[in-house]
C-alpha cells in the first residue's frame, strides 16, 4: 500500500528492499551455503526495487537477474535500483558494482558503471546511460 516497505535478507546474505505500492515477485531462488553457488530471479511490475547482492552473485554473476516488462537486468555485484512507475516507465540507477541490461525492444545490451542511469518508456525504449542525480 501506499504506507508500506519491506525489506528481505536472503540466506546468501542478498538484500532486497521495496517501496511503497510495489509490486515484486522473487521467482526463484536456489542457494547452497556450502558452494555459495545457486540463483535468483526476481520481476518488478511496479513500484521502487533496491537489490544488495551477497555472497553468490561473487560466485556466478550469471545467476542473477530481475526483470522488468521491457528488459532484463543482469546483476554483477551490485546495489541498484529500478523504479517501474504505474505507467510502466521508469529507470535503473547503479551505485556500486555493474549491470548490464538486456533491452526486449532492440535486442541491445547497455551496461551501466557506478553512478550511471537509465531511463525506459513503456514501450520498451531506454535512454543513454547518464549520471545519477545527486539527492
């Protein structure tokens, strides 16, 4: 609602944070704590997203992404955040680590650095990386 927060420690120490009206679906997460090796899927449908990657993302950076309806976002390392307005617009703002985002549209790959964004439109077009604003 639009009061509500949650914030969820996963078992290989992965951080996820959502805002107010968000809508997120953890689709699957497998961990082996012995290994470090496993995966997450996560999709945002709306809403403000924040992801602290742990310990297995340092192991596989392949095994973590978070879709949205116009791209996916592979994390590598990362803390970042997608905001998803109702519309169905919005951005990724990266501040530490590297994503690289797959756009659904153009089949293209952006990769942001630390302190890139990006903004999308609902139908799929993404801006040129730019810096984050400062708050």
């Amino acid at each position: 609602g639009p009061e509500g927060s949650l914030q969820i420690l996963l078992a290989d120490e992965t951080v996820f944070t959502i805002g107010p009206n968000s809508d997120m679906v953890l689709d699957e997460f497998v961990y082996d704590p012995k290994t470090s090796a496993g995966k997450i899927t996560a999709s945002v449908a709306k809403g403000t997203f924040r992801w602290v990657t742990g310990k297995m993302t340092h192991e596989d950076p392949e095994s973590s992404r978070v879709k949205v309806a116009v791209g996916t976002i592979g994390v590598r390392g990362t803390d970042f955040e997608t905001e998803v307005l109702p519309d169905g617009s919005g951005s990724v703002k990266l501040f530490a680590g590297q994503v690289e985002i797959n756009e659904y549209k153009t089949g293209n790959q952006l990769v942001l650095s630390p302190g890139e964004m990006v903004t999308f439109t609902a139908d799929g077009t993404f801006s040129a990386p730019g810096p984050v604003p400062i708050a």
